[in-house]
C-alpha cells in the first residue's frame, strides 16, 4: 500500500521532498503494508533478497520520524544470508524456533537459540545471521528499528549497509547473549514511582521475565525497562492484571507496541474527540500510539496481559526531549499536575462502562471496585454516554 502523500509542485529539476528510507523500502520488492496497527503473523510477506528470506513492511500512520517495523519470515530449516547495519534493530520472535550468530568485533562469534516471543537486540553494526532450526514451522520475527533516521541522516546505502566501521562498546559481555544481564533501578520525578531496568542483549522469553511493580500506571501494573545492546532505541514489557486496565496517557509518535500475552483492547483519542478508536489485541498484533494521542490498555482475558513497546529513547540515552521526560515519570504524571497521564478518577464514564461491558462478554471479573462504583456507572442511561470525551483540565504545560 503506498503512503498518501499531498501531490507537490516542483521547479523542473529540483531535489526536494526525498525520504530516502522510503526509497530502500520500495526498492526490496517487498509488500509495504500501512495501517493504524497490523496482525504481524497474518501479514502476507514476499521474497526478500536483502535477506535471502521473505518479509514485509509493517508500516503504522503513527510510527513517527525515527522508527519503523518489518517482519522477517524465514522458511523451515533455511537460514537469512549474513547481514549488518549502523543501525539498531530489535527482533521479537512471533513464532518459530531458531537461532541467530552475530559475528563480535573482536573476531570471535556468539550463537544463541531462541522461540516465540523472545527479544534480542543486534548490536550496532555486527554481522548477524538468522537460521530457523525446525524442519517443520515456518519462523516470523518482527523487527523494531531505527533505519528511518539513519538512512534519512545519512542518505547513503552503502554507508549503513556495508560500513566497516566497528562498536566494541555495545557488545557487553559475552553472557548478555545467553540471557544474563544486568539490573538497575532509578527514581523517577514527582513521586512516579520506580523503574528497574535490564541491560542484555537477549530475552529468552518475554512472557516469564520478572517484572517490578509500576503501580503508578494503574494498580498491579508491572513493568521493565530493556537496555538492550547499549542501544539509543528503547524497550519495555509491562503486564496488566486480570481484571483491571492501565492508566490513560500520551507521548511521542513511534512506540511500537506488540502484544505478547492474554487479550484485551486499547481505547485511543485526542483532545476533542467524540469516539474512541478501539483496538483489540491478541499475540500478534502490534500498533504505535500516535503522537499525543492518548492511549489506554485492557486486560478483558483470565490471565495477567503483557505486551512489549519498541520506540526511540532508551533509558540510558534518552535521545529526544519527549521521552526524557517520560523515562523522567512524565507519562505517570497527572495531567492536572502538568504531566500526561489521566488518573481513574478524572477518566470519561463511557471508558469504565466499555470495559464492564467488556468483561460481561468474556466471563472475566472486573477487580476495580475498590475503584469506581461499578452498579453506579452501569445505571447511567445510554443516552447521556455521549458527547465529547471528557478529559481532565490541563494545568499548566502539558510535557
Ligand atoms: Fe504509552
């Protein structure tokens, strides 16, 4: 599917309004598919010569300037060729069972054996190759990058593809590519709560990782923050108890946000808006929350959800503005107090009401009572659940 862009005039000759990541994507002869969100393991791939392999474009109208997502098909027992980049990539295993060798700078090279719903990072610049070790399914990974900043900044293809140019410094040690990592924890401002976080190079299994209460985002939420690679693109897996949502709030555009475990919806709007965009979610599904867009998550399953969120901005390098202030506590942060979050209290009635309506079509329990009066919010009569989404008085501003 090609973007919608408006048509622009141009002086005959003139060179302007060049993407050169689009470019490359157009010249791998892949399918470029484009939407709000994407069911990664339906998408229909095609042969990819880059990899010797098959993949696709999993574009999203809110993926922002600096990252983008492909997904990586590789049939049974056959192997990607070797590549490398300067850029950064994160893989999320969707389905399969296999191995990656990423070649060190120091000669020396790593194998490490992955299955569904691991992540590992490649680090900057090393040449890796991807091999699917059954003989029977085929492997889907979808990978997180940064390629539209650095292809756009750079605009050379042979400088990020074929750069001799070596990172030692991102490599860590050895065992970061065996699942052993390192963990950290920081306070955040104004009373945001915790962050803990693990810096590896490979999660072997997303939906085990420990996680750390982040109760700041909603009661029972939990969460990690992934340092992965030494790396400037961020990730973290939150989960979401059974019976209960998180928090509303909004950031920067491109935080690519794949289900891992359980099902639910997201509910998402501006300012202004009259109807929520819905989304339901399973394995496979990966969206990004537009630019200040607010976004919120819900557990409708029995069993605790977990996804996993890809942007630019890591813990240790924040990068842009926008996500210092999120890693700072911003998106934890009532909006009444300058931050981006909607607390429970200030939330549109129609949002809980969805969700005990929700609910009663899964046979799951709602758990937040101790929160809202639910027999209260179902006596609401229909017709006074419209109307613009009421969203909190923004007080001072909004970061
Ligand atoms: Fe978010």
């Amino acid at each position: 599917m090609a973007e919608s862009k408006q048509a622009v005039t141009t002086s005959e000759g003139a060179r302007v309004f060049l993407d050169p990541y689009m470019d490359w994507v157009k010249k791998q002869g892949v399918p470029v598919h484009l939407d709000f969100g994407h069911d990664l393991l339906a998408l229909e791939t095609g042969d990819w010569a880059h990899y010797e392999a098959r993949g696709c474009f999993a574009h999203t109208h809110g993926r922002g300037d600096f990252c983008a997502n492909y997904v990586l098909e590789i049939s049974p027992a056959k192997k990607t060729k070797p590549v490398k980049h300067v850029h950064e990539a994160f893989f999320f295993v969707l389905a399969g069972f296999g191995s990656t060798t990423v070649w060190l700078p120091n000669g020396e090279k790593n194998t490490f054996e992955w299955g569904p719903k691991a992540l590992f990072a490649i680090p900057l610049n090393c040449e890796y190759q991807i091999f699917n070790t059954s003989g029977r399914e085929t492997a889907r990974l979808s990978c997180t990058n940064d390629l539209p900043l650095a292809l756009n900044h750079y605009h050379n293809e042979d400088f990020i593809f074929a750069n001799p140019f070596k990172f030692p410094e991102r490599i860590g040690e050895p065992s970061r590519f065996k699942g052993e990592g390192e963990h950290s924890a920081f306070d955040r401002l104004k009373g945001a709560g915790q962050i803990n976080v693990w810096d590896t190079n490979f999660v072997p299994d997303l939906t085990s990782f420990k996680l750390y209460d982040l109760n700041t985002r909603g009661k029972g939420s939990r969460n990690v923050f992934f340092q992965l690679a030494d790396g400037t693109m961020h990730s973290h897996t939150s989960e979401i108890p059974v019976g209960r949502y998180k928090k509303a709030h909004r950031h920067a555009a491109g935080t690519h946000v794949h289900a891992v475990s359980g099902q639910g919806y997201s509910l998402l709007w501006y300012d202004g808006d009259s109807e929520f965009v819905e989304l339901p979610w399973r394995h496979g599904i990966m969206y990004t929350p537009p630019f200040w867009m607010f976004h919120q998550h819900f557990n409708t399953c029995d069993e605790p959800a977990r996804y996993l969120a890809c942007s630019i901005g890591s813990a240790r390098y924040p990068f842009i503005s926008l996500r210092r202030v999120s890693n700072e506590g911003g998106g934890s942060t009532s909006v009444k107090q300058g931050g981006r979050q909607i607390e429970y209290e200030d939330q549109d009635p129609r949002i809980h009401r969805k969700f005990l309506e929700a609910l009663k079509a899964s046979g799951a329990s709602s758990l937040m009572g101790d929160v809202f009066d639910e027999e209260a919010i179902m006596r609401i009569p229909a017709e006074d659940l419209t109307g613009v989404i009421q969203t909190p008085q923004l007080k001072g501003p909004a970061v």
